[in-house]
C-alpha cells in the first residue's frame, strides 16, 4: 500500500480506502456475513480507511461487527453526520454511530452535505467539540464546494472533503480542487468508478434489480447508458495498453492528483477487493493523458442523479 497526508497537516492515510455504501443495501441486498468478510479482505489487503455514514443504511451495524477480533486497531475509521446538521442533530449522529459501530470514537467525522436549513456556524463548532471531547481525532466535510468550504474554514479548520470525482465526473477540477490545494485540505473521492459504469463489468441493455439504486438514475439508461458503455470501452482499450484493467486506470488516473489523499472504492464482495491494489504505482505519459481526455471530450454533461 501506499500512503499520503490528509491535506496538509493530518495524519498518513492509505491511498485506497474502503467506501462503505454498498454494504448497506443501496446497491442491492448484501449478506451480513459477506458484508463483514468484505470489510476484514479490504482491511487485510491494506484498505485501513474504511468509510461510512448515519445514511447509509445498515453499513455503520455491519462494520461494527466486522471491526472485532483486532480489525479496529488496524484501521483508520470515518464516517458522517448526514441529516440533521445543528449542534443536537450531529451530537445525537455521532453517539448512534458511536454505538452502531461498536467504538469509543472515530478517526475522521464528516457533514455528509451541504444544507443551507442549518447554520454553518452552528455545525462547525459542533464538530470542533466533538473534536475537542475525544470522540473524533479529525473533522472534515463531504459534497461542499469551494464556496461552502469558505464558509465552514473560517469557523474552524478541518483536514478533508469527501468530493465526487472520477473520469466522468470532473466538475470539482475547475474551483474546488485548487481550494483544497490552497487549504491543505485532502480530497476523499467519493463514486471513484462512477457506481460502476468505469468498471467494464455491465453488457449494454443491463437491467438493475429495484432495489439497486442505480435502477433510478438517468445515467443506466437506455441511450445514455449505452454511450457511457462505449467511451469506457474506449477507456479499457487504453488501459489493456498500459497492462491495466479499466478499474485500475480509473483509480490511477484519480491518484495523479496529489491533492486526492485517498481514493474510496466500494465492493460487496471480498472478491472484488483484489484487483484494486493494481493501481499502485501506476504512471501516465503526456500522451496517455490525451488520450484519455479526448474520450472523456465525449462525456454527456451532468444530470440529475449520479
């Protein structure tokens, strides 16, 4: 594994880290015993970040249980506040979490999002005492652009920002990223295979079950579903070149920014924990980097809905 600095002054974070979400249900129904199996594979495959959030379903229960037996000291371990915002709301996240995952604190604690309902300064602050209080090491946010991390840093500072981005969704790259560079603030990715279209793993006319969230998003279907299939076959070819399979690349390629602390990625599996690793120490030419931007050229512009 290698390793890089939560922004600017935090502590040393492995750069794949273990997005939770799909363990939750909200990809589809996943066994808790394969849920704990998935967690412990990606901890023992050097995925210590393991990341969750109060929305995400049963996750939080899930990994508590897979954190016995010696896994919570082996992991750096975060998760979010992500509904209620003012100073009641998040105490009251933070200690279900608490409870749910089995744990006396966390290592990172995030705003799940921004929701102008709530007070910024209200929701800082709160964060900064749980801070202060133990229950957390490090605070940060998630979804907040650069006009929103404005706000929030000039209440208190905090290390990271959970964003979306991946080669099909490179909105931040224009104002968020170079605040977090200005900041020292490091970037979670957050949807680093784009729930799936950069894996090369669904033949076109591919239906989601109903309970798959991405059964609702404009993105799996019909035409655009199919064009977002025929640029990551584009994709893969350029990575078949460089001996990568199209997750291996789309990781990479996030990792080139040095700005990305950690790149999260989800799995339901334990099987599918094992071809992350690939990306490690991977490196692109000027030319591959064209390459790959006159594809991403391609890219319908962002809808409703990931």
């Amino acid at each position: 594994m290698e390793y890089r600095i939560l922004g600017r002054e935090g502590p040393q974070i492995p750069v794949l880290g273990f997005g939770a979400w799909p363990l939750g249900g909200g990809m589809g129904a996943v066994e808790e015993q394969v849920g704990i199996a998935t967690v412990r594979t990606a901890i023992d495959a050097g995925l210590t970040l393991i990341d969750t959030a109060q929305a995400y379903r049963t996750s939080e229960s899930v990994i508590g249980r897979a954190l016995k037996d010696g896994y919570r000291e082996r992991c750096f371990l975060a998760t979010k506040a992500s509904h209620d915002y003012t100073r009641q709301g998040i105490m009251a996240a933070m200690e279900n979490s608490l409870r749910n995952l089995g744990v006396d604190y966390v290592d990172l604690y995030q705003i799940h999002g921004w929701n102008p309902r709530y007070p910024i300064e209200e929701s800082m602050e709160t964060m900064a005492r749980l801070q202060e209080a133990g229950k957390t090491r490090y605070i940060g946010v998630s979804n907040f652009n650069a006009g929103q991390m404005e706000q929030a840093i000039a209440v208190t500072g905090f290390h990271s920002n959970q964003l979306l981005y991946n080669l099909f969704d490179r909105q931040i790259e224009a104002q968020d990223i170079p605040f977090c560079e200005r900041h020292g603030i490091g970037i979670l990715s957050h949807s680093s295979l784009a729930k799936g279209l950069l894996t090369g793993h669904y033949a076109p006319g591919h239906k989601f079950a109903a309970d798959d969230e991405r059964s609702k998003f404009p993105r799996f279907q019909g035409e655009v579903f199919s064009h977002y299939q025929a640029l990551a076959g584009r994709l893969e070819q350029i990575a078949r070149g460089k001996g990568l399979s199209l997750i291996q690349l789309a990781i990479a390629w996030l990792l080139r920014a040095s700005t990305v602390s950690c790149v999260l990625v989800g799995a339901r599996n334990p099987a599918q924990v094992a071809e992350y690793g690939g990306a490690l120490g991977v490196t692109f030419s000027a030319d591959e980097l064209a390459r790959i931007d006159e594809v991403l050229a391609e890219v319908p512009r962002p809808t409703t809905g990931a």
